[in-house]
C-alpha cells in the first residue's frame, strides 16, 4: 500500500516559511524520516546476537526476528494506512473501486501460498522492494515541492528529477542481480531458492552487468548534480542527506546473506518513516477541521493525546483485530480436517464414486490430495 498522498499545506504559512526545506522542522525530520535510518541494522544484528551469541538455531532466530518486526513494526504501517482510505469517507466516496478491489490483494497470497511459495515470496519481495522505492520517492518529491512552492518559488527541473529517480530505483539491483546471477543456492529467501521459479533470462550475467551499468551511471549523474547545485547555491541539504543515506543503505542490503532478515532492516526503517507521515497527514487534516466529519472515528483517537499516540493505538488495534479473524479462520479450518485420518477417508471416497475402482495395490500412505 502507498502512502496517501497530501500537500502538508496550501498557503506558504509562517510555519513553512520558518521551517525552510525541511517538511516540518530540522528535528521531526531528522528524527522520524532521515537519522531513522539507524533502525536499518538492528533486526539484522539481533538475528545475528541470538544465532552466534546465544546459540540460537539460524531458523529460530531469523523467523523470531521476522515475525517481531512484521508484528511490531509492519503490523501497525499497514494498518495505518486505513486511517486514511478505508476509514475516510471521503476517500471512499472518491475511490469506492480501489476500496473494493483491495479484496484481490489476499486471495492472491492465499493461492500463491498454496501453488508456489517460492513464487509468492519472489513477487512478494519484488513488490516490497518496490513499494519501499516508492516511499522514498514520494519523500523526496514532498521535499522538492516544498522548495519549489514555498522557499524559492523556482521549478525543479524535469532532468533533476529524473536523476534522483533514477538512482533510487536502481540501488537495490545491482546485488540482488549478481545473486540471482549465481543460479541454484543464489538467491536464497530463508530455505526457498528463489531462482527455481525466476526466469532463466534474468539469471544470466549480462543481467547483471545491465543493472550495475545503469546504478552507476545513474549515481554519477546524482554526484555531479549535487556539486553543481552546490556550487550554484541551489542544493537543497534536506533531500540529499535523505538521498545520500538511502541509496547508501539500500545498496547494502542486499549483499548480506541472509536476505529476508536484512530486508526486515529496511522495512523497519520504511514502516517508521511511513507512520510519522501519515499520523502528520491526518494531525494536519485535523487541524483543518475535516477530520470530524469525513473520519469520526479516527478524530476521536486523534484527541486522545497531543501527539499521534492514539493513532497507533488505532491501529494497533485493527491490526489485533485482523490477527484474531486470522486465527479463528485457521482453526476452523484445522476443526473441519480433523478427526479423519488420510487412509480411513481415501477408502471412503474410493467407495462412495461408483467410477473409481478400488486397487487393492494402492498404498495405503497415498495423500488424499494424489487420488
């Protein structure tokens, strides 16, 4: 799911005249979306704490550290997001078919999860990776808007955008393809080797040498836009630090080995940037006066605090929610197969269809789902 998008203000306020490039202050900023960035290490160095220091085994360790952050962290982003679709009505009156088409998202996963893992987790992490991208890009354009709208009154141009596009969308391939690259045990999610179901084309090393070549030509064309900026005066400090730290982080990840527990590193830090703008988004919306009548529900824990603990308790709570219809629909799914065991049901339904022959040399261990 995408961050909502929103203008943080339609006037060029004293506010945002005294807060300059920086989306709200120097220290929102650097504290919920730039300097987050130290949150990037931590799932990995736990994994790691448990699994050589405590003597963890490696799956225990990495799954306990996935399932905390997905929990934790993930949980409560995703969440959020209904905060301002789902809870919104106004949202709802604008996009009632994206509201209803949400449905397709989770009978996808529960189908791949039953055809091919190996293929649910490689379009899952394409789509996160991906989704991850966006964010960034999103937070670089509210910086370039702010600039251009309420500090300088200059437009950005086409051919800077596209640069600083393009080295965020490249940074996390060049890695991951030379991974990829490497063939059977390369690209390794946990136990599942990805590269059984990515196409053979992509598993070639020119593919490899192509997304190298783009990253780097892409990062020099940045480098030496920011010089120039910098020696005309034009370098806004907020987006390139932000752009400096994230395209160095994200080209990292995927080096390190243990690729799912890494990745959690960068959702951490992706999941944190993406609650602070959207709890900004809705506290702005409040502040306007539109919260009361287009999300009740939501203003309501909007007043709970003077900061945006009440909205992540909002969301918090559906999450909960969420997990509870999840684990009453899998134990009645548990409910409804118990009690026959494979043999005793395959010999009931070989007699109950007159069609199907009983052969006395079938072994009696056959999986029901083989018959």
């Amino acid at each position: 799911m995408s961050v909502a998008s929103a203008s943080f203000s339609t006037t060029p306020s004293q506010t945002v005249q005294q807060s300059g490039l920086w989306l709200r202050s120097r220290n929102w900023d650097l504290a919920f979306i730039t300097f987050s960035v130290i949150f990037v290490p931590l799932p990995y160095l736990v994994y790691l704490l448990l699994r050589d220091v405590f003597g963890v085994q490696d799956d225990v360790s990495r799954n306990a550290v996935n399932a905390f952050v997905a929990i934790a962290v993930g949980g409560p982003h995703m969440m959020s997001t209904f905060l301002r679709t789902g809870l919104d009505k106004d949202f709802n009156r604008r996009y009632p078919m994206l509201i209803r088409s949400s449905i397709i998202i989770p009978i996808v996963v529960v189908s791949l999860a039953f055809l091919s893992i190996e293929l649910l987790l490689t379009v899952f992490f394409f789509w996160a990776a991906t989704h991850v991208l966006h964010q960034i890009i999103y937070v670089v354009e509210l910086y370039a808007h702010k600039e251009s709208k309420f500090v300088r009154h200059t437009k950005i141009q086409f051919w800077s955008r596209m640069i600083d596009y393009g080295v965020i969308m490249t940074c996390l391939f060049p890695w991951a393809a030379y991974k990829i690259s490497q063939g059977e045990q390369g690209f390794m999610v946990g136990v599942n080797d990805l590269t059984t179901v990515i196409p053979k084309l992509f598993q070639a090393q020119w593919f490899f040498l192509l997304m190298t070549g783009i990253f780097l030509i892409a990062l020099v064309l940045f480098l030496g836009k920011t010089v120039w900026e910098f020696r005309t005066n034009r370098l806004n400090w907020p987006k390139t630090i932000f752009l400096l730290l994230t395209v160095t982080v994200a080209f990292i990840i995927p080096s390190l080995p243990n690729l799912d527990t890494a990745f959690q590193g960068l959702n951490t830090w992706h999941s944190f940037q993406y609650l602070a703008l959207t709890f900004y988004i809705v506290k702005l919306k409040q502040k306007s006066g539109e919260l009361e009548t287009d999300a009740p529900i939501v203003a309501r824990f909007a007043k709970r605090t003077k900061d945006s603990k009440g909205l992540f308790l909002l969301s918090t709570i559906m999450l909960v929610g969420s997990l509870v219809v999840f684990f009453i629909v899998f134990a009645l799914s548990n409910v409804l197969r118990a009690g026959v065991d494979e043999p005793t049901l395959r010999h009931s339904l070989l007699h109950r269809h007159s069609l199907v022959p009983v052969d006395p040399l079938l072994p009696r261990s056959l999986p029901v789902h083989e018959l």
